[in-house]
C-alpha cells in the first residue's frame, strides 16, 4: 500500500515537473501579442504589428522549446524512478532466490540425515533380530557367551 501511495506521488511529481507555469505563460504572452497585433492591425503602424507578431512568436516558440526541456527532464527523471524501482524488484527475487536455493539445501540435508537415521535403524533392528534368534537357539545356557556380549554392546 505505502509503495502504490509514493509510486503515485512520485507520478504526480514528474507530471508537475513536466509542467511549466513559466512556459504556459509566456505562452499565452505570445499569443496574446498575435492578438494585439492582428485586433489592432488596423491602428498600429506595420513596423509595430510586425514587430508583436514576431514577439508573439519568439514568446512561443520560446515557451515550447522550454516545455519540452521541462517534459524532457521529467522523463528522464521518472525513468531514472523505474529504473531504481526496477533494480529494487530484482535484488528482492534474487534475495527470495537465495532464500529458496538455502531452504533447498537444508532440507537436502534434512533428507540425508533421516534416510542415514533411517538405515541405522533398520540394521540395529535386524542384529537385536539376529541376537534375539540366537538366544532363542540356546534358551537353557546359563552364562552369556564373549560374543553375545559383543552383540548386545553392538545395539
């Protein structure tokens, strides 16, 4: 939400930016000078008309060269904006990224080390398996031999 409320903002910056009041002014300055010279053609002298129309149009083209410097500037601003935006985005997947591939690896060796747990299960399973099966074969004998010892310390 706060991200959408500056990249709003920052929008609306760069259009202001782009906006000049100095070239809208001097804008309707020069058209305003076309006016005058064209309602009032008939009591200025010709040096003067043509001196407003000429006025008129530097005011112009004056404020349009100066708009478009100022739009110019706002793009480059506001793509300047996306860009670190952009670059934000991506260190964050690449952060998300290494997360992943971190998480991966833990949980590889989480596999690992139960299928290791696993395995040694199954093998003290099958000798106390074997010892049992042994003692089974001599239920009478009164003294435990050297190697069921053996076995035994082996569970």
């Amino acid at each position: 939400m706060h991200d959408h409320i500056a990249s709003a903002l920052t929008l609306l910056s760069h259009g202001w930016a782009a906006f000049s009041i100095v070239a809208t002014l001097a804008g309707l300055g020069g058209v305003g000078l076309i006016a005058v010279a064209l309602l009032a053609a008939a009591y200025l002298p010709a040096v003067l008309r043509h001196a407003l129309v000429a006025a008129g149009l530097v005011l112009l083209i004056g404020a349009a060269l100066y708009q478009a410097g100022q739009a110019r500037g706002a793009h480059e601003a506001f793509a300047l904006q996306a860009k670190t935006d952009l670059q934000r985005a991506r260190d964050a997947l690449a952060e998300v990224d290494r997360q992943v591939a971190a998480a991966t690896a833990i949980s590889a060796g989480d596999r690992a080390r139960a299928e290791a747990a696993e395995a040694s299960a199954k093998a003290a399973a099958s000798r106390l398996r074997d010892l049992k099966a042994h003692l089974a074969r001599t239920p009478d004998a009164g003294c435990v031999t050297g190697d069921d010892a053996r076995r035994l310390r082996g569970l």
